[in-house]
C-alpha cells in the first residue's frame, strides 16, 4: 500500500470509531467503513460486497441494559484490511471476502476489549472535565471532550495503520494455507450471514401488526422481473398507504388506537 492509501485508511479508521460512540453520521457501520476502505485502496466493488455481508450481522447488534454489542468499527476495519491484503495476490476474491467475513466476529471482540480500556481511561477525563466546570471553563470542558472522542478513534486507527504494514504476501500464504474443509466451511458461513442477520432484526421488531408486511415483502422479493428500485417503490407506496389511512381515522373521529392494521387484528 502507498502512503496515501494507508493514510486515507487510517482517517476512515479514526472516524469508526469515534462513531461508536457518537453514533452520528454511521461511519462505524459495516457498509460504510466497508465502502470507504474498499474505495481509497481500490477494492470498491469488492468493499460493497463485505460491507453488506457484514451489515446483515450487525444489524442484530444493540446495546441493550449493561449489555454492551460487539465493535461494529473494528470489525468493519480490520476485516476490510485483511481483505485488501489477500486481494493484492492471486487469490480467489470470493474465498477472500469469505475469509473476512469469518474473522469480523473475532474482531469485533476484540473491540469491546480495546473500547474497555478506553472508557476506563475515560473516567478520570471526567473528573477533569467536573473541575473545569466548577471553574465555569467551558473550553476545558469542550476539549477534554474532543480528548475522549478521539482516543476512541485511536483504537482503531492504531490497529488499522499496523495491519496495513504487515506484508500482502504473509496475509495471502495465510489464506492460502488453509485446508480445503476450513475454506468451505468459511464460504457457507459467508452464505447464512444474511439470513442470521434478517432473523435478529425480524426477532426484536416482530409483532401482529409487523408480519403481513414481512410476508407480502418475502412474497413480492421472490419475482425476479421486479428489480431492487421496483421493490422500493412499492415499499413506499404501501407506507404512505397506511400513513393515508392513519390520519384518516383519527380525522374522522374514530375510536381507533390510531394503527388501522392494528385495529383490524384485533378484531379478530
């Protein structure tokens, strides 16, 4: 890689994750990252394809309670690195991109480790910041701010540079010597993170009111004539269907709840 390349990585990297936090403008998310990393190092098309791949797991990553999700950012980062490096040989993109994936999860592990210790280090940052507030140093307060920010940036930027060093040609023997039945192990778990994914999302937001849509979409996805665009433009005609029939219910002085689909299930 050119110093450019590494540097435009690194940027990508520092952005991740201090999004992990802010959770703002999505740069942790895997489709992004993915995109960003596979565009600046020349690898677009085959960035788009991880990313996507990656997004379907993460889509089921939430904090909930103490329960804090797996790194989106580092995963997304080091996985697209990896696979850069294996795409500089002769190595089967495929193969490559399946390998990435199966080393996301490893990864994004190993971020909760490192985003561990910078919150750790983050709690005397906080004392600083009470003491600039008593003395009404908003400036101090804003910095040590910026401070924190960016040391959860470093976290993933410091490991993005260092795989970035590490030799394409180690990262391609790496790939290239393993076993047949690992390989295709890889390539089958790359082919159900899609389904693992939809089934979380469809887990958490599934109701009486949601599955009709489910089941209408699932229906209407199986006709090839109809594209990706096509299949938007009905998504949206069916929301501001039932957004028309929304307001005129409650327009109307109905006793409705407000849901019509809602209202018609629970009739029966």
């Amino acid at each position: 890689m050119s110093f450019i390349t590494i540097l435009l990585i690194a940027v990508v990297a520092l952005l991740a994750g201090m999004e992990g936090i802010l959770d703002e403008f999505q740069f942790h998310q895997p489709i992004v990252a993915c995109t960003l990393i596979g565009l600046v190092s020349g690898y677009l098309e085959e960035g788009i394809i991880l990313g996507g791949s990656l997004q379907m797991i993460a889509l089921g990553w939430a904090n909930i309670g103490a329960a804090v999700a797996p790194d989106a950012a580092l995963a997304s980062v080091a996985s697209a690195i990896i696979m850069v490096k294996g795409l500089g040989g002769a190595t089967d993109a495929q193969t490559v991109i399946d390998s990435a994936i199966a080393v996301a999860i490893p990864l994004s592990v190993a971020g909760l480790f490192l985003t561990m210790v910078c919150r750790t280090l983050a709690i005397p940052i906080v004392h600083f910041m009470d003491a600039a507030a008593e003395k009404g140093n908003f400036r101090g307060i804003e910095t040590w701010q910026i401070i924190a920010i960016l040391m959860q940036g470093v976290r993933i930027a410091i490991p993005a540079v260092a795989l970035c060093y590490i030799p394409a040609e180690a990262v391609q023997a790496a790939l290239e010597a393993m076993p047949a039945w690992l390989a295709d192990g890889m390539s089958i778990g790359g082919g159900m993170v899609a389904a693992v994914g939809y089934a979380m999302v469809i887990n958490m937001m599934a109701t009486k009111e949601t599955w009709p849509f489910f089941a209408l979409g699932f229906v209407v996805a199986c006709i090839s004539e109809i594209t990706l665009i096509g299949l938007g433009v009905i998504g949206v005609v069916i929301a501001l269907v039932y957004l028309g029939l929304k307001e005129s219910g409650g327009s109307n002085g109905n006793t409705g709840s407000g849901d019509p689909l809602g209202d018609i299930l629970n009739d029966y």
